[in-house]
C-alpha cells in the first residue's frame, strides 16, 4: 500500500480548497469590475442621449425651425464623435444619419432600438458583424417628428475591454502571489511537523529492537517539541526499566542458584556421610529445609508479581483481627533474629478494631518488612515493631537501625526490580509486590530514611473496619 504523506494531503485537501475560494472570489471580483465598467459607460451615453433628446425637443417647439436640418446639424458638430457615434433613425426603423457620416446595413440588429420603442428607453451589449464589441443606447424621438422615430449612440467597449483586462491580469498576479505565499509557509509548517515525525519514526523503530541509546533532537517549544520531550523521557524510563529488569534477572538468578548450591552440597554431603553423623544430619536437613523456605518465598513473590503484572491477583476479604497476623509474623522472625544476635521489640496494643482484607496477604506484608528489616540489619541492632488506631486507621510501623537508605534511593525502592542495597540478598519486587497489596486494601506504605548506616521505618495504613472492636 503506497505510503500517505501528510505533505500530500495537505495540498490536495487545505490547498484545493483554497485555490477553488480564490478563484471564486476572482470571478467575484471580475464579474463586479466588468460591471462597474459596463453600468459607467452606459450611465454615461444614457445621459448624453438624454442631453441630444432634450435639444431636440426644443427645436421641435420651434414651428420656424426645420427639424431635419436641424438634426442633421446636431449630428455634424457632434463634439465626442471620435469615441461615441450618434444615429438617427427614421420611422422605418432604419438609421438615415449618423455623426460618422456612414451609415450601417440594412440588416443590422438593433436590440437597443426595438427596446426602445417598446418600453421608451433600450439598451444593448454585443459584437457588430466585424467582430468588434459596442456598447449602444436608444431613445424614442417619435413624438418630436414624424419622420424620426429614435435616436442612438453606439460607442466601442474595445478600450473599457483592455482597462478590464488590465484589472483582471493584476486580480490574477494578486491570487497567484497569495497561493504561493500560502504553498511555501505551508511547505514549511507541514515540514517543520513532518520531519520531527519522520525522526520519532526511525528512533521509535529503534527503541523497539531495545536500542535506548538515542534520543530525539528537540528545538520547539510546541506540542512537537512537548512530544519529543515525552519520548525522550519515555526513552529514559524504558531504558531505566530495562537496566532494572536485566538486574533482577542477574539477582534472581544469583538468588536461586545460592540456595539450591547449599542444598544439593549438603544432600551430596548427607548422601555420603549424613547417616553416620546424626549431628551432621541434624545440620544439613537444618540447612535444606531453611533453603528451601527461602526458595518458596522468593518464586511465591514471583508468582505474586507475575499475577499483578497479568490482573490476576485476587483477594479473599473478610473481617480480620490485624493483631494475630502480626503477632504472627513477629514469631516467625523472633528466633531468626535472636540467632542473628539483633532485638525485636514488639509493641503489642491490647486491641485494636478489625480490618476487612485478606488475611493472609496482608500476614505476608508483615513477614516482608520484618523480613527485610532484619536482612537490612546488623548484630546489636534493634526492629521495633508498633501498632494502634489513629483516626479511624489501623497503623502498624517497623523501625529498625539497619544500614538505612540513600536520600536518592527512597522515591525508588517501592519500584519493580529495584534494589537499593547490592550487598544484601533479595530480588528486588517484595516491597512492590507489599505495596500493590496495601494498595488493594485501600492503605498505604510509606518508607522513611535519614540516610545511610540510620535505619529505615515502614509505616502501614489501613483502613479499620467500622463498628468493629
């Protein structure tokens, strides 16, 4: 299918139409000079007809006058007749004396005339039989004389012709000069839109096959201009989002592979030497069942994120006491932490009202920020788990006095694949895959940091359940 240029639409559509109105309005415009040309000249003999018609009558109230030769000396000493022709005609209908002294066929048509006798004025507009253009008017005389029935004036449009043809000439220069005023800033407006498309085009093609390298050249300030800037910053994001997803694929890879290298070097171990040392058993199935929890949370996280990413994660709500899923979780973490030598402090409230949500996905928000405020944390530091009500809201905060978080990573480390600290193991979606989940719940989490080496509190928010206690 051959390609549609904007280019090309534009001076078939815009241009069409705007050539087709210039030329009704020249025609306009000719039409309105030819007529004003046309009524001045007629206007002109009309009155000069009536001046000769007005001499005449005079002379026929004159009873010592003799009409004829008085109309033939008015036709001699007629002072316009190099431009105008003045005739006589008689009461057959035929001219007997004219001005120029030659007298025209027989067979000449006279409109003018037969108007003339009809109506008592008449007017005509067309070639003699030499081709030439005139202009002729007539007026009955018939009641001065018997023997002259009108007279007439005929006068050359050859001249008016070439004045309106001069006009007509200058309307078409104006016209043609407009049009190409308006192809060439046309020409230009539709280039300075087509070429910035044509490069989004090629860059776009690119960013497709994943090369985020280039970016467009922007130096408008237009809609384009807010355009290029868009895609630019598109580029950037994608570009980012790339980075980010090919270092998930790293860390998830070096996530799973430590696990499964502990576990297959301790089964290796027990398939070996395990049975005769129960303390070496003791030990490795200690090691393979603690692998292994670690390796159903981290593909449970991918699977919770691979089912947000595609819309299906779902919620199993119902009313929820907040208290015994944290409680919950506390435990989970307690002896973990007292091996790691760090202190959990958890402030437990007596009660608190219900929350309407999924029990077990909100117990797994807990398990992932204790979860990582231990993993964030050193031996001799503290987590400090809190919970009460504030304004029909049930928070829960965990601070701890780990290794903290950089001022510029903290707008990103509720962002996918995002991870802020490379020394620690994790892949990257927990705290999203938690944040999605609060979300859903019509809550909040919000993650505070006074920067590196002081620590990170997580604070949850969520909305209780009214008239529930």
């Amino acid at each position: 299918m051959a390609k549609k240029s904007i280019t090309k639409r534009w001076i078939f559509n815009n241009l069409g139409v705007i050539v087709l109105a210039l030329l009704v309005i020249e025609m306009v415009v000719i039409y309105a000079i030819q007529s004003y040309f046309y009524n001045s000249a007629k206007q002109y003999l009309v009155s000069k007809l009536n001046a000769v018609t007005s001499v005449l009558s005079i002379h026929s109230q004159d009873s010592s006058a003799n009409f004829s030769a008085e109309m033939r000396n008015m036709l001699e000493t007629f002072n316009e007749k190099d431009k105008i022709e003045l005739m006589a005609v008689n009461a057959k209908g035929r001219v007997v004396l004219t001005s120029s002294g030659f007298s025209p066929d027989a067979d000449t048509v006279m409109p003018d005339y037969e108007e003339a006798m009809e109506n008592g004025e008449g007017s005509y507009t067309g070639r003699i039989a030499g081709g030439e253009k005139i202009l002729a008017v007539s007026a009955p005389i018939s009641s001065f004389n018997s023997e002259y029935s009108a007279v007439r004036m005929v006068t050359s449009l050859t001249e008016i012709d070439n004045t309106i043809k001069g006009y007509i000439l200058l309307v078409t220069v104006i016209c043609t000069v407009i049009i190409l005023i308006i192809v060439i800033t046309g020409l230009y407006f539709a280039g300075s839109i087509v070429r910035p498309i044509r490069q989004i085009s090629g860059i776009t093609s690119k960013f497709a096959k994943g090369d985020f390298s280039v970016r467009i050249d922007n130096n408008s300030d237009d809609e384009i201009g807010e355009l290029c800037t868009s895609i630019n910053h598109m580029a950037d994001e994608l570009s980012s989002a790339e980075a980010m997803k090919n270092e998930f694929i790293s860390s998830v890879s070096h996530e799973l592979r430590t696990p499964l290298t502990a576990i297959k070097g301790w089964a290796e171990t027990l398939m070996v030497d395990g049975g005769e040392d129960p303390e070496t058993m003791k030990k490795g199935v200690g090691v393979i069942v603690a692998e292994t929890e670690r390796l159903s949370q981290m593909v449970e996280e991918l699977l919770d994120f691979s089912r947000m990413q595609n819309g299906h994660f779902t919620l199993m709500n119902a009313n929820m006491d907040i208290l015994a899923e944290l409680g919950d979780a506390v435990l989970i973490y307690r002896d973990k932490a007292r091996r790691e030598q760090i202190q959990i402090i958890y402030d437990e409230p007596e009660m608190l009202p219900f929350v309407y949500g999924d029990k077990n996905r909100i117990r797994q928000v807990f398990i992932n920020i204790i979860d990582n405020a231990v993993k964030y944390s050193s031996p001799g530091d503290t987590v400090t788990i809190k919970a009460r009500e504030k304004d029909g809201r049930v928070i829960v905060s965990v601070a701890d006095t780990g290794c903290g978080i950089k001022e510029s990573d903290l707008a990103k480390v509720k962002t996918k694949f995002y991870k802020a600290n490379h020394t620690r193991r994790g892949s990257g979606i927990g705290l999203a895959v938690a944040d999605e989940i609060i979300a859903m719940h019509g809550g909040t989490m919000d993650i505070a940091s006074e920067g590196e080496g002081k620590g990170t509190t997580v604070t949850i928010a969520l909305p209780a359940k009214a008239g529930n206690n």
